[in-house]
C-alpha cells in the first residue's frame, strides 16, 4: 500500500466550512480510523487533514508542520482538534498545541490510545520487552520499520536492534485474519513471540466524540 500524499489524505467537505465544523488534524497513520469513526457515528461536520504518517521518523518534525498546518484551516474551522498523542516529541506538541490554543488526544503514543491509555500506562513496566504493531503498521512495516533500519540490506541487524525484544504484540484496530497472518509472519522474521490483542479504536473513539461535540 502506497502511502498517499499530503493533498490526497485532505478528506471531503472542505467546500462546507463554516460556522460548527470541526476539523480532525491527525496523523496520516490514523486516517483509516478516523474516517471510519466518521462514516459509522454520522459525524458531517467533521473533516479531515492527514500529515504524512512517515514524520514519525522524525518526530521533531511534529509540532512544526502541525502550527503549519493549523495556520492554514484556523479560519475556516470552528474547532482543530490535533489527533497526535505525544509521538516522541517529549512534550514539545504539547506545548506548541497549548501556545496555539488547540487540543490534542492525551497519552504518548497510538499504542496507549488504542490500548485505553490507563491499561497502557498501567501494564507498560511488564511489557517493556514488548514491540507493538496497528493495524497501520501490519499494513506498512516494510516502509515503515524493514527498510529505514536497513533490515532488507542487512539482515544481521535485526538481532542487534531487536535483541532485547520479547515479544510483537499486535494491537487490532480491526477483525482482518489477513492483518493477523502478516502481523504473525513479521513476528517470525524478527524471532519474536507472537500475540494479538483486539482493541479496537480505543480512546481514539471517546476523543473525537468530545471533539465533534
């Protein structure tokens, strides 16, 4: 699956703006989620601009690109809400979000939110060997984890990189025995025990309620 552009992750609805709609700003890891919370709550005054999912490999990059991008819809949306967890920015997206007046979903990372942030938070000292997957990540492990760690070039890399590593927990956003499968199969070339929890759409879902309120 090719990751789509900036332009093409700017959902539909852009020609209603105005008074009482809501604009989700989020991860472009995240755009499969929120548009099917969308669809399935009947949610029309939310809209939908994804940054590209692959600023995660440079999370420093985050709070930058979001005040860009806030910037460019403050004045058409009544509400921008950012759907970035903290995602490695060791607080500086919160910060920013704060200066520019904009709410964020709490917690560090997807993992949490979709987990439930609080069990995430509650059992993360017991799974600290633990290396987590989304559905997203199923999708894209090979853009996103294979070949930036030079895996596909260089596979005696895995065991220095992923050595400390017990276990790949896959945490299902959605029932896809075909997700499941490809989950398990990057679990064996990692040498890594497989599980896999379903979570559904976590806090994902309660944040973007509040949102659209």
């Amino acid at each position: 699956m090719t990751q789509p552009d900036d332009a093409q992750l700017t959902t539909q609805g852009l020609e209603a703006r105005g008074k009482g709609r809501v604009l989700a700003l989020a991860c472009g890891a995240l755009a499969h989620e929120i548009l099917a919370l969308k669809a399935l709550n009947g949610w029309a005054h939310l809209d939908l601009h994804c940054l590209p999912a692959n600023l995660h490999l440079w999370p420093d990059r985050i709070p930058d690109a979001v005040e860009k991008a806030v910037a460019r819809f403050r004045a058409d949306y009544d509400r921008i809400f950012v759907v970035y967890a903290d995602c490695g920015t060791g607080g500086l997206l919160q910060t920013r979000c704060a200066a520019l007046g904009v709410e964020m979903i709490e917690g560090p990372h997807c993992y949490a939110f979709f987990s439930g942030t609080d069990a995430f938070l509650a059992g993360a000292e017991d799974e600290i060997t633990a290396f987590y997957l989304t559905d997203f990540l199923v999708r894209q492990f090979e853009a996103f984890v294979w070949k930036p760690m030079g895996f596909d070039r260089h596979p005696d890399l895995i065991g220095m990189m992923f050595g400390n590593y017990e276990r790949l927990i896959y945490l299902a956003q959605t029932e896809n025995p075909e997700l499941d499968a490809r989950a398990r199969q990057w679990a064996d070339r990692l040498s890594l025990t497989y599980e896999r929890r379903f979570t559904g759409y976590g806090d994902l879902t309660t944040a973007l309620a509040q949102a659209t309120r």
